[in-house]
C-alpha cells in the first residue's frame, strides 16, 4: 500500500503543472456561448486591476466600456465591471484599450466549455478601485479563459464580424419577444 501511495504522490508532483492547467473544450461559434451567458456585448478595456505578475493567484477586476450590446444589459448601460477568472487556473488576460467579444456568466455558472479549472487558496485581494463605489456594488459577471470570451482584432476582426452578424440578427429576435 506505501508503494502505491509513494507511486500516486510522485506522479502528482512529477505533474503538478499540469495539475493546475485550464482545460477548455475547443472554441466554438458565438451561438455555442450566448445561450449559457449571462450578458454578450462588445466592449473596451478601460481599467484592470491585474498586477502584471503573470499569476492567477489575484483577485482581479476588469471595466470595460460598452460598445454594443446583445444579450443581458439594458440599452443604456455603458459600462460592465468582468472577473477574469480570478484565483483560477482559467484566469485570463485582459488588456487596457483592446476590444473584446465578452461573454459574461453570472452567478457560480461556468462556461460550458469548462473542463476542469483549479482553485488557489493563496488569493491575494485587492482594494476596490477607486471607479467603484462601495456603497454601490455593481454586478461583476465572471469570464474567465473557457468564456468563449475574444479578442477583436484587425487579424481576427474576418472571423468575428460574422459572429458579430448572427449576435444582431439573435438581439432583434430577443427585442421582439
């Protein structure tokens, strides 16, 4: 029995890296995502909160400015606070001034891509930015690296145009119902 738990206790730490990896189904058509999501809109990084260090071990916060919106947000809301996926192995990236196709989830819902995704108890808060009024939370939707989430690039900007199409076609649909 100690040889099969010393066995089992190499293989993990052998792996640990690997351990700690997000796994996410292969990326799929917005009409994969919107469905699960919480809110969908296009919108620009104007702050994040991420430390620079590279680490998923931080309690992050994303603004982004609305610039079109699909599903979940009301015609006026200009301005949608994301989680990357903080504390996570599916912690993603987000840079101020690009934009991104955001698919929000809400709530403990994951993306449905999600195939595994590990926890660190080692979670470095933060204070809340100074945008933020304490008073007045706002809603923080979770997209995480699995979100379907994508950045709009002039490179990726011919493979996003026609998920953008079927989101407006989807949003007028919504609105008649």
């Amino acid at each position: 029995m100690r040889i099969v738990y010393l066995s089992v206790s190499l293989l993990l730490f052998a792996f640990r890296s690997q351990l700690f990896a997000c796994e996410c189904g292969p990326p799929g058509h917005a009409s994969k995502y919107v469905k699960y999501a919480s809110v969908v809109f296009v919108g620009k990084v104007v702050y994040t909160n991420d430390d620079g260090s590279g680490q998923f071990t931080q309690r992050t916060l994303v603004h982004f400015e609305v610039e079109e919106t699909y599903k979940g947000l009301a015609s006026g809301v200009r301005d949608v606070w994301v989680d990357p996926g903080s504390c996570t192995s599916c912690y993603a990236g987000y840079q101020v001034g690009q934009r991104y196709l955001v698919f929000g989830y809400g709530g403990g819902q994951l993306p449905r891509d999600t195939a595994a995704m590990s926890t660190s108890g080692s979670c470095k808060s933060k204070p809340l930015p100074h945008e933020i009024d304490p008073d007045h939370l706002p809603i923080v939707y979770g997209a995480p690296e699995c979100s379907g989430t994508r950045e709009i690039t002039p490179e990726t900007e011919h493979s996003v145009t026609p998920e953008l199409r079927y989101l407006r076609k989807l949003r007028v649909r919504l609105e008649r119902n």
